[in-house]
C-alpha cells in the first residue's frame, strides 16, 4: 500500500467534494434528484487511513473488490461504514464476505446466488445483492448474458435470504465515457423489462467509473462506483 500516503491524504477532503459537485451537475442535467445517487468510494488497493480521510469527508459507502482485502482493512477503519463489494466473488469466500459486506454487487452466476442464500441463512444475515451483467458480452468479463439472466430471474427472486435490489454492470474501457453510454441504456431497459416480467422491483443500477460515472447518472444509475477520482492513481 502506498508509501506517499500523506502526501495523497490531504487531497481527498477536496476530491471528494469535486466528485459530489459533478454528481450534482449531472443531475441536474438529468433532471434528478441528487439524493437518488449513492456514492460508493471504491478503495482497492488503497490504504487504510485514506479510507478514514474519505470518511471523514463525509463518504459512508466503501467499495472493494477483494474480500481478503476488506477484512485486513475492516478492523483500522472506522465502524459504521457499509461496505460493498464490487469484485468477483469466490464460493469458498462467501462465507467471510457476508461478514463484511452488508451489499454485494458482483452476483454473477445462479450457482453464486444459491450459494450466498445458504450461507446467509446459516449465518443469519439478508445481504443487499444486484446481478452483474456483462452488457457488452465482452469475453474477459463476468457476469449474465441477458438471455441466460431472464431464465434464472425466477429462482434468483425466490431466494428467500438475498435482497436482490437491481443490476450491475461495468462498461467497456474507454477513454470517451460517451462509448458507455449505450451500455448503460442497454442495464436500465434490462431491468426494466425484468420488473415488468417478474413483478419485481428492482431499484438499483449500479454502473459507472471514474471515466463514466456523470454518463451513467444521466441514464439513470442509482449508486456509482468511484475510486481514481477520490483517491488518485491506485498504487501497485
Ligand atoms: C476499481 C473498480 C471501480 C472504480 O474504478 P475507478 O475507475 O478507479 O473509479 C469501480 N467498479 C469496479 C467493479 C472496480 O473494480
């Protein structure tokens, strides 16, 4: 973790105040209320202490994408974050992320639901999910095709332990956040057609990056992602 971590510090109080002003100008362009977007600071790879910085400019929700990660970080950061999980989801790991992670975002498979379901049970819990879905069909991605999606839409609602709150997607890397645009468009009408199917309601849409994130709260995301822009460049 990074060694410049003070050097780093002091600019988080400010980038996070630029980052919630153009969640607000994008909107306000969208003719939204700003309380329907969720901020998640996504803070992968970076230090402990750059997570309370974020918290103490006010920022609640923290995303990381590792679940040996979260849990060294958990106990030096303070404890009333929400944490979310953003990253790809073992079987033999669920077990520790339910303990940590009150939102998983990254629910990709049937096998994964059915396995979170059972051990949220034995442990007690009902975690936040949302269904990641590979929009774009990119190879190197996880997450449903729409088609296979709609067909285990049935038993994944019936999984009586997971809140199943909406859909996630990661957009393709682009330098132009214009290119996600269609992306995001394509996870809003999914949802909205697996509402209508299934009578359930999904709120959530969980999409948009650093690159991307004004673009997808003008189609509609309901909690963006955010980690470079809060935290800087993410130390190897
Ligand atoms: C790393 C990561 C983010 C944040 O990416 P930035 O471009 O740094 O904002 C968001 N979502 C997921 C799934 C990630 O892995």
């Amino acid at each position: 973790m990074s060694k410049i971590f003070s050097k780093e510090s002091s600019y988080v109080d400010d980038r996070v105040q630029a980052v919630r002003e153009r969640i607000d100008a994008a909107c306000a362009r969208a003719g939204r209320d700003p309380g329907e977007v969720r901020l998640v600071a996504v803070s992968k790879n970076h230090p402990p202490e750059a997570i309370g910085a974020a918290r103490g400019a006010g920022v609640r929700r923290f995303g990381e994408n590792r679940v040996q990660e979260a849990r060294s970080k958990q106990p030096l950061t303070p404890s009333d974050i929400e944490w979310h999980l953003v990253g790809h989801l073992q079987r033999n790991k669920v077990r520790h992320a339910v303990g940590i992670f009150e939102w998983i975002h990254s629910v990709d498979s049937l096998d994964l639901a059915r396995t979170l379901n059972r051990v949220a049970a034995e442990e007690g819990l009902s975690p936040h999910v949302l269904i990641q879905v590979n929009v774009a069909g990119e190879a190197s991605k996880f997450g449903f095709r729409p088609e296979p999606l709609r067909e285990a839409m049935e038993e994944m609602l019936a999984l009586d332990r997971l809140n199943i709150e909406g859909l996630m997607t990661i957009a393709p890397y682009s330098r132009d956040p214009e290119d996600s645009r269609g992306h995001f468009v394509a996870l809003r009408a999914l949802r909205d057609t697996l509402a209508g199917e299934f009578a359930a309601g999904l709120p959530d849409l969980s999409m948009g990056m650093t690159g991307d994130f004004e673009t997808a709260i003008e189609e509609g995301a309901t909690l963006v992602r955010i980690g470079t822009a809060i935290f800087g460049e993410r130390p190897r």
